[in-house]
C-alpha cells in the first residue's frame, strides 16, 4: 500500500505511545480469569442463557429496530424498568446501552447553566465526556474527600452561583476498589440542595441487600440519581439509571442519546430482569465471592506484604509503565489473565496490575495466581521487588 501522508500523523501519535510503552492492541480472552468484571459469575450462567433461550422461543426480538421513542420500545424493556424501580426502591427506572452512555447521558443532559458538577478526581471517564457536552462548569475535588466537594460548591456560591450543585461519585472506584464516603456527601448535598449521583457500576450485585450496592441507605431520596451497570456483575448488557419520575421524563424529552439512539436490545433487558432476580434467590453468590475476597487478602499479605483493598478489585501499584506490563505478559505466559493498566486511565506514576477477583476462580486459582505474583514481582522495582 502506497504511503497516504494524511495518516502520517496518526502513526505518529501511535509510534510516541509505543515508545512510552502505552500502545494498546486487542488480545483474546486466555486464562484464568483475574481480569473481568464479571464478579457473580453470571455471563455464562445456565440461568441466564436459559431465560433467554426461553425469550427467543416466545419471539423476542434480537434488535429494538428504532429508539424508544419510536417502534425500539418494547415489553421487555418496561418489565425490566419496572422491575428494577421496585427491586432498587427508585420512583423511575431508565435502561441505556452501556454504563458509559448512561454516565454520558445524566451529565451532558441534567445540569444547567446556573449549575455546577463536582467530580470525584477519580471518576469514570464517562462522566468526564459527559460533562463535556454540558453547559454547566465543573470542578474536580480530591479523592473521598468529602470537605473537598463542600469547599468547591462553597467557592461556587461565594462566586454568586445561584444554580443547584450536582456531586458526582463512584461507590467503589474502579482501579483502587475502595469506597466513597456516600453518608458525608448526602448530607453535604442536603445541606446544600444539591443533587448526589452515585455511579454504581462496581457495586451492584456485590455489596448491599440483595446486592443493590453501597448507596441502597440511599434509596428513595428527591436529590439521588444511582446507575447500576448491566454489564459487570449482573453479566448482561446495558446500565439501569434509578432517579425521581421528574428527571426521568426530562431525560425521555431532553436526552439526545436517549432520544436518538436505538434502543438496547430487547434480550439484554430480559436477561437483566432475570439477574435481578438472581440476586434475591441466590444470595450464597455474594457470600462466596465475600470469602474469596477475604482470602485473596489474606493471601496478599502473607505473600506480597500488602493489604486487599477491602473489594473484588485488587490493585497491584508498580509505577513504571514497561514494567507493569512485563509483569502482566509474564503473568498471562504462566496462564493467568490478569491485565496491566498504565495512565491515562490511572494517575501518572501510578500504573499497575488490576486483579479483579471473581466466581469464575476458586481459592486453589487465587492462591496459586500470589504464588506467580511474588515470584514475578521480585524481578520489579519497589514495593514490589522485595516479595518473598
């Protein structure tokens, strides 16, 4: 193929990655699975393929064929709305394609003008782009730091900022797996009639009553907008955003990704209807994912000398981005997929390995995964090179 120098500057940026040791490429999925998000076990469950199974034989369309607001609204999709504004306590309930349309979908829609977001510095990047097609200004506060959130909407009203503030949270953040302080931050948003939404994307199913997530004491309140991913540990498609009946219809008439996108498809609100389900009647799923998060803990202190973050997700802080992922490929070579994650994605100087502990191991896998991690580790630099 003949040189095109209108590409020139793509392989360009593609060649400056390569060098910083940042280029991603596709892999297949191989291995031990210490990498998904699929926490419960449940993408491949014979209860899920056998509801939807089940659907197709009663003629459940693949596709939605149109938005929701022209022929895409189907049964299936008002029977999981439905269901999941009484499973999550919620006057409303909209089902989106993706966690990350959701997420795109609240901030470049809901805040006004007058408004103003604050976000968690840690916060999803759906919420970051979605905030890039709001009108309204927004201001990052330090991680968990609740007096951070208060100080921002604070220095907004000092500005003469007359509009309603909007804070933005992960419950449980996706590289680090720890904990947003929800109690701090409804008060500060009560206090200040502000609106609180709470990504719950690495929660839901895994912590809470029946595995609504970390922000269920939450539930029901005027000012709170939740988003429960699909496609993590309820191991469908998809993202349930729970809000109050006002914001709902304003998205259905005001959100142009609602507006104008094809509806998600019709068996993955069946089979999410069914995880919900999954969550009430096998409540043993989470209890065995609690212990192996416990004994993942345990077995990285004894053999890493470091502490489990008290979640499923488990990171691994190496700071070099070329060694994090020698230690990655050297990991998958002895047949265990965990992934390296280097910045933009996390903080510079902060790259590491994201183990993410699930049902689809056992404690033998768990065990023999540290075994490999403090074997490779020594070959990397601090706190990492002295594991014994």
């Amino acid at each position: 193929m003949e040189s095109a120098p209108a590409l020139d500057r793509y392989q360009a940026d593609l060649d400056r990655l390569s060098h910083q040791s940042r280029l991603r490429s596709l892999a297949a999925r191989s291995g031990i699975d210490f990498s998904s998000n699929d926490y419960l076990g449940l993408a491949s469950s014979k209860r899920l393929a056998a509801a939807l199974t089940a659907a197709i034989r009663l003629g459940t369309p693949i596709g939605a064929g149109g938005s929701r607001l022209l022929r895409g609204n189907t049964a299936e999709h008002e029977a999981l709305e439905a269901a999941a504004a009484r499973f999550f306590h919620a006057e409303r309930t909209l089902f989106f394609g993706s966690g990350y349309l959701a997420n795109f979908a609240i901030f470049s829609t809901l805040p006004q003008r007058e408004d103003l977001v604050v976000i968690d510095e840690f916060v999803h990047a759906s919420t970051r782009d979605g905030l890039r097609a709001c009108r309204a200004p927004f201001a990052v506060a330090r991680h968990n730091d609740a007096a951070s959130f208060e100080d921002a909407i604070l220095a907004y009203r000092a500005r003469g900022g007359c509009g309603h503030p909007w804070i933005a949270v992960e419950s449980l953040y996706s590289m680090d797996g720890d904990r947003a302080p929800l109690d701090s931050l409804a008060a500060i948003a009560d206090h200040h009639d502000a609106f609180l939404v709470v990504d719950e994307a690495h929660a839901t199913g895994v912590f809470g009553p029946d595995g609504r997530g970390l922000g269920a004491a939450l539930e029901g309140r005027h000012n709170l907008i939740a988003v429960h991913t699909c496609s993590k540990a309820l191991g469908s498609a998809g993202a349930l955003v729970t809000l109050p009946r006002v914001l709902a219809d304003f998205l259905v008439n005001r959100c142009r990704p609602f507006i104008f996108g094809t509806a998600p498809s019709p068996l993955m609100a069946v089979a999410s209807l069914e995880s919900l389900a999954i969550l009430k009647d096998e409540p043993e799923r989470r209890a065995r994912l609690a212990r192996l998060i416990d004994y993942a803990a345990r077995e990285s202190e004894v053999k890493l000398g470091t502490p489990g973050s008290g979640s499923q997700i488990h990171p691994i802080i190496i700071g070099d981005d070329a060694a994090t992922m020698s230690a990655a490929a050297a990991l998958q070579e002895r047949g265990f997929d965990v992934r390296g994650i280097r910045p933009p994605t996390v903080p510079q100087g902060t790259a590491r390995l994201r183990v993410s502990i699930t049902l689809n191991v056992d404690e033998q896998a768990v065990s023999a995964l540290f075994d490999a991690l403090a074997s490779e580790l020594r070959e990397v630099p601090a706190p990492y090179g002295n594991a014994s």
